[in-house]
C-alpha cells in the first residue's frame, strides 16, 4: 500500500484526503486525494483553472479547504499559514517573490532569520552561515552573493527563491511553474537543481511546460476542473486516453516523439 511506499522512499510525505475548496458554491477543488512522497519529483499538471494553484493555496493556509492534509502528524488544514511555514513547507509564486533592493546573500539570510528566534541582520553578525553558504552554492549563485536581487536574470531569481526555501529548511517545496519565460539553458540547470535537493524533500512541481514534465517527473497528478484526473509515471500519463482528450492533442504530440 501507499505507506510501504512512502517509507521506501523516504520518511516524509504529505497525505491529502478528500480535499474541497468551495468558493461561495464553486468547487474549485473538490474531493481530491494525493499523496506527496519524500524522494521522488512529483508533477502537478492540468489546464489552465484545473485547480493547482488553489490546491497548493489550501495546502498552505491562503485559503480555507475541507478534508485532510496530513504531515508529521499534522493537518495543515486545521493550521494557520505561518505554522505550515514553521513545519517546513514552502512554495515559490509565480512571479518571484525577492527583495529586489537587497542583496542575494541578504535575501537568504532575511529567509533563514525566519527560522531563528531572534532574527538578526547579516551585518550585525559580520559572518555569513553555513546553511546560506551551502544554498548558494547549490543554487549556484555563489558568484553573485553581493549583487542585488534586482539584477538578476529571470532564471537566477527563480534559483534564489528555491535557496530561501532551502535555507529555511523546507522539506516540503511547491514550485509554482519555476521555469516559466526560461531559456532551455535555464531550464536544464533548474531540473538539475531539483535532482540535487529531492533526495531529502517532497518536492511538487505545478507545471504547464511538457517538456520539461517529461525529462523530470518521477510521479505525475493530472488535476481537471477540480478533481484528480489521472496519476502515474509520464509514460501512463501520456497513455491515458482521458488526458490525451483534455489536453485535446497536445499530450498527444508529446507522446507521439517521446
């Protein structure tokens, strides 16, 4: 069953059961089980108003849903937004929330202060800690410590809000269409990124670009008008005759050079 799975890959995972999010009336999501796993990319996709951004919106305290979403033991559902925070699950948005003004190095230490107690600037302690050395080596920004978030390419902020995650400890992390406006290049180094960090996180991936599904997802959650339409690997995503009908031909296209 699901649970042998989960602890064969990892210790952590997020179990949504019969999640609905009315607004006034309009289910936006309505009945919908998923479970995340520790380990494995997991792909959220479907068509524009499937529902991905409110379920990850519920996930997070931004709006009210009903059901459960179980982590450590945890409803995220009964919990206020900075208490999820607390519990280590973050997400990016789709435009990229940095302070452009401030520093890359600022941006990530502000973001580990979230975590610490006492919240105290970088340049009051005069050294910079581990865990925001090691995110920017892994995001890859190490060169660009000192330059304001506001010059950087679309891609690199992108990378900067996977470190503020990282820096904050998040095991959970939903990216909300990160490789959106990237350059193939881009893209490649971000799928690469996730392969260096998944191995101890859930990591969930709202995403529009196939191609980029295709090269990355381990698991794949297809969500239409609300509910869950399909689940499985690409190969079974791309098989599925419902999808394909949704996707009306474009699923098709990707399968048909995969």
């Amino acid at each position: 069953g699901g649970r042998m799975t989960a602890s064969f890959l990892g210790e952590d995972y997020l179990e949504v059961r019969g999640l609905t999010v009315d607004f006034d009336g309009f289910k936006a999501i309505s009945g919908v089980d998923v479970t995340f796993l520790q380990g494995r990319l997991h792909f959220l996709i479907g068509p524009n108003g499937a529902g991905k951004t409110t379920l990850v919106d519920a996930l997070t305290g931004l709006v009210h849903g009903t059901g459960t979403a179980g982590f450590r033991g945890q409803d995220l559902l009964s919990m206020k937004s900075h208490k999820i925070v607390r519990l280590g699950i973050g997400r990016t948005f789709q435009t990229a929330t940095v302070f452009e003004q401030l520093t890359v190095l600022q941006n990530l230490d502000i973001a580990a202060g979230l975590h610490r107690r006492a919240p105290q600037m970088l340049l009051a302690r005069g050294k910079v800690p581990e865990r925001v050395t090691e995110a920017l080596e892994t995001i890859g920004l190490t060169a660009l410590a000192d330059r304001p978030a506001g010059f950087l390419a679309h891609g690199q902020r992108q990378w900067l809000e996977v470190g503020m995650l990282l820096v904050q400890d998040a095991s959970v992390m939903f990216l909300d269409e990160t490789v959106a406006g990237m350059s193939a290049e881009e893209r490649e180094e971000t799928g690469d990124l996730l392969k260096r960090i998944m191995a101890d996180r859930t990591i969930i991936v709202i995403e529009h670009d196939m191609e980029f599904m295709r090269r990355y997802a381990d698991f794949v959650t297809v969500l239409h008008a609300g509910t869950v339409l399909a689940e499985g690997t690409v190969a079974q995503i791309q098989a599925d005759p419902e999808v394909q009908s949704v996707y009306l031909g474009t699923v098709t296209e990707v399968a048909a050079d995969a």
